[in-house]
C-alpha cells in the first residue's frame, strides 16, 4: 500500500543517512497513514481500480458518498423495487456530482455526494441502502501502481503525516509515555494524533456518510 509520505522525507526530516532504522521508520509511516486516515474520516489514497459501495440517500434529490477521486468509470445505480437488485442505471446527466468542478475552497476536492436532476429522485425507504455506486474511490488523487504522484496531495495533509510519522518514530524512545521535561515538569504523551497534526488536518476531517 501507498502511504501519505515516503520514508526519504522522513530520514531527511530525522537528519538519518544510513538505513539501519528503516524498518522501524516505515512503520511509523504505515501507522501514521492509518491514524490519519481514521481521524478524519477518509481515505486520502485513492484505489487503482473501480469497485461498487451501497449508500443511502439522505434525502430524494441527494445522496452523500466517500470520496471519489475521479468520474472516470463511474456508474451509479439504484433499487427502484427494493428487491435487492439495481436493475436501473443511471445516466451522467441524471446526476451532479458535487462540488462542483472538482474544487472546495479554491483547492482539487473529490467528489463527496451526487444530486438528482432532471425530475429525477433517490430511492428511499425507511434507511434502506437503495443506491448503488461503482467508483475509484478516495482523494483525487494522481495514483500509479506502487505508489502516488505527492503533488495531488494537500499539503497541508502530508505536512501533518511528516509531523505524526516523526512522533510516532520517537515515542519508542518515550518510556511510559514521558516526553521529555518542560518548564512545568514532565511532559507526557497522552494521545495518539500529535495536536498540530490535528490542527493541520481539521479543514479535512469528514463526517461519516451512511452505507451499507
């Protein structure tokens, strides 16, 4: 799997030369890319490939969705009979996806819900998953196989998987969670998300979308 940083960032930030610790390094990479993605409640690596995900539409004009890095291979079909089969697909100018032009706030966005248009409605039934979407879902992204193209990344986001991948590395030199000493005695590590790791990754975290 791709990770939010690559493990010569990190040496660099470390000041390391030699490769003795790069196991232990790229550990601290691989769960500081879990924890990140988990905080915010995303998948910032977006899948090579398509695959379908179920969704509920929160209301008959629009239905939230993960992240969808890209329209390319996207198909969306619902359960108009709730029989379990989504036998009715959707064409591309029965939907909007949103945002709109790929963008939120002036920077790339995925795409997170679709609206209904042209007279047409969600299914819906009592919180039943009635909507099925085949999309590559995550960040909009630039992935090729191995790996990610960082410039598609916010930078925000992959200067806070620098900061959580450095904390993570030093905490096995923390024993029983101590820091280090401050001016007010002992500092101790008492979270796993290091605070401007959080703070750099606030305009990103999302709330979670309802699925099957």
């Amino acid at each position: 799997m791709a990770d939010l940083v690559e493990l010569s960032e990190i040496k660099e930030v470390l000041g390391i030369a030699d490769s003795v610790d790069d196991d232990r390094i790229q550990h601290s990479i691989d769960a500081a890319t879990t924890l990140i993605q988990a905080y915010c409640g995303r998948q910032f690596l977006a899948d090579d490939d398509v695959s379908a995900r179920l969704f509920v539409a929160s209301s008959p004009w629009i239905v939230h969705v993960d992240d969808i890095s890209t329209d390319t291979g996207l198909i969306v079909r619902t359960d108009e009979d709730e029989d379990g089969v989504f036998e009715t697909t959707w064409s591309a100018s029965d939907y909007q996806l949103e945002p709109l032009n790929h963008r939120l706030s002036g920077q790339p966005w995925p795409f997170t819900s679709l609206r209904a248009v042209n007279v047409r409605e969600w299914p819906r039934d009592y919180g039943r998953a009635l909507v099925q979407v085949t999309a590559r879902w995550g960040w909009n992204l630039a992935a090729t196989p191995g790996g990610i193209i960082h410039e598609e990344l916010p930078r925000a986001v992959r200067e806070a998987a620098k900061i959580q991948t450095v904390s993570l590395y030093k905490s096995a030199d923390a024993p029983l969670g101590i820091a280090g000493f401050g001016d007010i005695g002992i500092m101790r590590l008492r979270q796993a998300m290091h605070p401007v790791a959080m703070a750099l990754l606030a305009p990103y975290r999302k709330d979670p979308v309802q699925v099957a």
